[in-house]
C-alpha cells in the first residue's frame, strides 16, 4: 500500500496533529488516536468497500486490519507503544474537540509583546512577539530557494513536506515563484508528492491555478496529462483538488463543486464529494446558490450519510463572510428540524449542532431550545457535546449582550448546571470549555465573567480527574483568570500525570504567566519527554514571548536521536516562529546524509517559521467540523501539521 504524504511525516502527524495523552482512560503514557474514518455505506451490489490509497479492503475500524496502518508509531490511527489502544468511540473525549479547534486560540504570534513587523514580500503585516519572526528578506533569499531546490528531490518524504511548506509562504500576489513548480511535481513518481503538490495549489490562494485544479477535479484530458496518467486522475488526487479549489475560494469553482458532489448521474466517491461540499461553503460570490445547494443536498437520502453531514458545516463557512450570512441563515429551520427529527442520522444531527453555534444568534429561541434539549435529552455523546459547545459560540458571538442580558444569564445558568450536575461527568470539560468560550466575548457584563472563573478555580481546586483538571485549566487560560496562575501552577507542579501536565502549561502560556517561564524551560530541557508534552511546552512558552527556549529546542534538535523528537523539536520551532531557528533547519533540509523523514520534518517546520497566515491552512478543515464524519482525504487534511 502506498502511504500519503500526511502520513509520511510519521510521528509528526501523529504525536503532534491530533491526539492528546489522556491517562484517565487508557493508563499513563496512553494515547487517543485521531478518531478513524467511518465505514462506507454498502455499495447497490451488497458489499462493502472502503478505498485507502487505491487499496480496496475491508473491515476499516481494525488497527492491523488490511489496508489499515497497524498500531505502530507514526502512520494514521496508530499510536506509540506507550500505552494501550482504547476499546471502542471515544471520539466523545473533550481532548478531541480541543485538538481540532485549539489553533483558534493558541495563535502565538500575536502575544502581548507584539511588535508591528512590515513583510509586504508575505502579503501580510502581522502582530508577532519581540519582533523575532523571520524577515521577508531571509525568506525570499535563503528559505524559498532551499524549499524550491528540495521540490526537485525524488525522495517522497521531502517533497512532499516541501511542496506544502512552500505553499504556506507564498502569497497569492507572489503566485509565479510557485505555481509552476508546483505543477511540475504533479507528475512526480510518487504518489505522495503529486497529492500534496496538488493541495499546495490551493494553499498559495491564486486564481491562475483554477484551470489545473478543475482539469484534476474533474478527471478531464488536460487532468491526466498533468499527473501523467492517461487511465485516470487517481481519486485522491481529485478529492485534494476539490480542497484547493475551497481555499481559493473563486465564485468560477462553485459549479465544478457542485458537479463533483451531484456525482454526474453516478455514486460520487465519498472523499471527493466531502471535501467539495466542504469547499463550496468557501466560495464567495454565488452565496445564495451555494446556500440553496447545500440546504437540497442537506435533504438528499440517496448520498452517504458522512457526506450530507458536511452541508451543515458548509453552510456555517459561508455565513464567516458577511454576504453569506443572510443566505445561510435561511437554512436554520431545517437545521432546526434535523435536530427535532427522530429519523435524522447521527453524523447529521452532530453537524446541525455545529452549526447552529456559527449561525444562530442569542435571540434565535427555538434554536436555543433545541440546542438545550439535546444537550439534557440526548442520547448520543458527541452530539450532546457539540450542542453544549454550540450554545457557548453563540453567546460568544453577541456584540449586543448587554442588551440581551436575559438571554445571556439563562446561557450562563444553562452552562453552570452541566458543570456541577454529578449527573453529567462526561459533559463536565465540555461545560469547563463551553465557559471559557462564551465568557471570552467582551461585550458581556464584567461578572459574568467573574462568576464563570469563580466557579472554575472552585472546581479545578476539587477535581480529581486529570483529564477533567487539563479542560479547566484551559478554560481559565481562554478567560485570562490571572487569578488562576497560581492555582494552575501549583496543579502543574504536583501531578506526574502527562496529559494533564501539557494542558497546565498551555493554559500558564494563555494567561502570559512569565514568573513561571523560567520552570517550564527546565521542564523543557529534561530528557525523554512525550513529544506531545515537550511541543505543549515549547508553545507554552511562545505565547508568553520567551524566546530563551529556542536555544535549548537548538540544542535538542542536534541531539536528537529519534525521529519523534526531531518531529517534535521542528514543530516547536516553527510554531514559536523565531528566526534563529532557520540556519539549523535549513541545514538539516539540505543534508543529504539525513534519512529524508528528518530532512522533511525540517521543511515542515521552515514553512511554520514564515507562513503567511496567523491560522494554519487546514483550519477551516479541522475548527468548528464534526470531527466524527471524516472520509480518508478530510481526515488527512485535518491532521497536517
């Protein structure tokens, strides 16, 4: 089986993409693998198929199962043998919604000291920490070359890195230092270098793209000629074409989405239909036919359910532009009614809910209700999850909350019922999340704010659940509690318990608690830490503006012994985005003796140092999704670091 590029990158996507170290579940040590795609529907014929990289197999939720990585460290739904494997859903852990939409609030770049930094070559002219981020003289002179030099490699394990690292950095303006290498790689001799060449199109923003990329999608003559494949543009390359299309976001795509969903008459591949209805909710500029688009497909029981689960979703990314939020909202009554119905399958109800936290406002009633009663009645976990998170974004969401006063204690009370009700444990962290949520929203009276952190200090003083004790500690980082600094650090110092420990430092990273940097610094340089720990910590110390943790992470990165630490220490680099960082990194991405997962690790991180965006690409994949209905191809954007 040929492996995707996501999953080349081995423990970086594993260790550091999707999973959390959650000891009350599964021991110390223990992981929660990033949740696998379901199976497909059965087909007409009566028989199952699921398609991994071209394989037909079977049975897709059995680690080891054919045409399912094993357990093993480093690909796709294995984990490190740290532990042991959890037995059944557990998709219904606070730990993955944290994971999926952490990026919305851990943006190291725009800390308190930032310092306005000019970098016109990037198209952007962003907020970051003590001016240290790499200028656009450095990237154009030595970062770029170095990436555009690896593009040319044969080894899969650099290009493909390389050719998403490249994308992060170019702008849209800056389109023809990529795009044609980029379209050159489209033929590369490895199927992971075509897929990730052919996302990175998309991920350079430019329009001058868009003909490739339809000609992909559509598996048309040109298509195959830019792979080189006269039999046929593989489907993944399609369902990757469909994203690319989604980040450029051009009005000229809507169509071709639409087509690559309806299927022309035949049962659309899942993957490729996913990601481009997905993506049609990132079109701008035909909002009310995609709206309508989507509400029809919403309602169509001849597609596969994971399939329709993504409408709702698409919906709520239309509604993030202004002059798609009048277009979407006509759709809430049937998501609404999804919530009401009986009948309405489970993945499509867990997107309703999502939903309904992007697009209700605090004074939609029913939605609100509905939302409520899901939460109190429901019998299905994660959609009881979503629904109690849903409520937290919508309050969140009110510019006016002073003059919804009502509105806005009847979702207080609501939130603080889940969070002390010993009847509902397992809502407990997603009440302890749902507070930090809402209570960020600064239009809010200021005790609200002030009975939210009251109540969570009193509960992180009493828990006992680690796992439990990691959400409150960052629902008080999300507040700003500065009171909580010292409780938080207190917790932090007396547990052995490495989950728990990843969630304390960042929460100490949220609330800037410096007097503590120089702690998590020494924790830091200790030997034999989990990789996840160690990138919790590192990016811990990049939102309080310490950057007297990269020469210890430069250190740790020329005694790296194994591939997961230096996948580690990388992405700690790249996410605390200092530029002394380059000259080790470019050395490790140009030397030839290095084993090429090394050196692609090294351009992953090099694209994280000077990436153009304060959100990674892959978030509108990854934030405010259902996480549970993921075909293979969204599930592989959703965990690229």
């Amino acid at each position: 089986m040929t492996l995707s590029w996501k999953a080349r990158l081995a423990a970086a996507a594993l260790l550091l993409g999707g999973i959390s170290f959650v000891p009350a579940a599964l021991g110390h040590g223990g992981v929660i693998p990033p949740p696998p795609p379901p199976p497909p529907p059965p087909d007409p014929r009566g028989e199952t198929i699921r398609r991994v990289n071209g394989a037909t197999t079977g049975n897709p939720g059995a680690p080891g199962a054919p045409g399912r990585p094993a357990a093993t460290g480093g690909i796709r739904g294995g984990g490190p043998a740290t532990g042991r494997r959890a037995t059944g859903d557990a998709t219904d852990r606070w730990e993955y919604w944290w994971e999926a939409n952490k990026d919305l609030y851990l943006q190291l770049r725009g800390g308190a000291q930032a310092v306005t930094q000019s970098t016109a070559f990037l198209g952007r002219a962003a907020e970051v920490p003590d001016a240290r981020r790499v200028g656009a003289d450095a990237v154009r002179s030595r970062v770029l070359p170095a990436l555009l030099s690896a593009l040319s490699e044969h080894e899969a394990d650099v290009v493909d890195s390389a050719a998403l690292a490249l994308a992060r950095i170019v702008a849209p303006e800056q389109a023809h230092l990529a795009l044609a290498p980029l379209v050159r790689t489209l033929d590369h001799p490895q199927r992971s270098a075509r897929e990730a060449a052919a996302l990175a199109l998309g991920v350079v923003g430019s329009t001058e793209a868009l003909a490739d990329l339809r000609a992909l999608l559509l598996d048309e003559p040109r298509g195959r000629r830019l792979v080189g494949r006269s039999e046929g543009v593989e489907e993944p390359m399609r369902a990757f074409a469909a994203a690319a299309l989604g980040l450029i976001g051009d009005p000229a795509a809507g169509p071709d989405l639409e087509r690559a969903v309806a299927g022309d008459g035949a049962r659309p591949d899942r993957s490729i239909a996913q990601l481009a209805l997905l993506s049609l909710g990132m079109v701008r500029g035909r909002e009310s036919e995609t709206a309508a688009f989507l509400l029809a497909t919403m309602k169509r029981r001849d597609l596969d359910p994971i399939v329709r689960a993504q409408a709702p979703i698409a919906l709520a990314h239309l509604a993030a532009a202004p002059a798609g939020e009048a277009a979407a909202r006509a759709a809430l009554g049937a998501l609404v009614g999804a919530l009401q119905d009986p009948a309405t399958e489970a993945d499509l109800r867990r997107s309703a809910a999502v939903a309904l936290g992007r697009l209700a406002r605090v004074d939609d009633a029913e939605a609100r209700s509905e939302l409520e009663a899901l939460v109190l009645r429901g019998s299905d976990g994660p959609a009881r999850q979503f629904a109690l998170i849903a409520l937290a974004e919508i309050g969140a969401r009110d510019a006016e909350a002073r003059r919804h006063v009502d509105e806005q204690e009847s979702l207080e009370r609501f939130m603080l019922r889940q969070l002390v009700d010993p009847a509902r444990a397992s809502l407990k962290p997603f009440a302890a999340l749902a507070l930090g949520v809402w209570g960020r929203n600064e239009a809010l009276m200021p005790d609200a704010r002030r009975r939210a952190i009251a109540k969570l200090l009193e509960h992180l003083d009493s828990e006992r659940s680690p796992s439990h004790q990691g959400a409150l500690a960052l629902a008080l980082g999300l507040l700003d509690a500065r009171e909580a600094i010292a409780p938080v650090a207190r917790a932090l110092a007396g547990t052995r318990d490495p989950g728990f420990k990843g969630h304390a430092a960042l929460a100490l990273g949220l609330l800037r608690a410096r007097d503590h940097a120089a702690a998590l610094r020494d924790e830091l340089a200790r030997t034999g830490l989990a990789p996840l720990y160690e990138t919790q910590l590192a990016q811990a110390l990049g939102l309080m503006g310490d950057p007297r943790a990269v020469p210890t992470l430069l250190d740790r990165l020329a005694r790296a012994d194994t591939f997961a630490e230096v996948a580690a220490v990388a992405q700690a680099l790249g996410r605390i985005g200092d530029a002394s960082a380059v000259d080790p990194l470019l050395s490790l991405l140009a030397d030839a003796n290095a084993p090429a997962a090394r050196r692609g690790v090294a351009a992953v991180a090099l694209g994280l140092l000077a990436q153009k965006g304060e959100l990674p690409w892959n978030v509108p994949f990854r934030a405010g999704t259902n996480y549970c209905a993921r075909a293979e191809a969204l599930a592989e954007i959703a965990d690229i670091l």
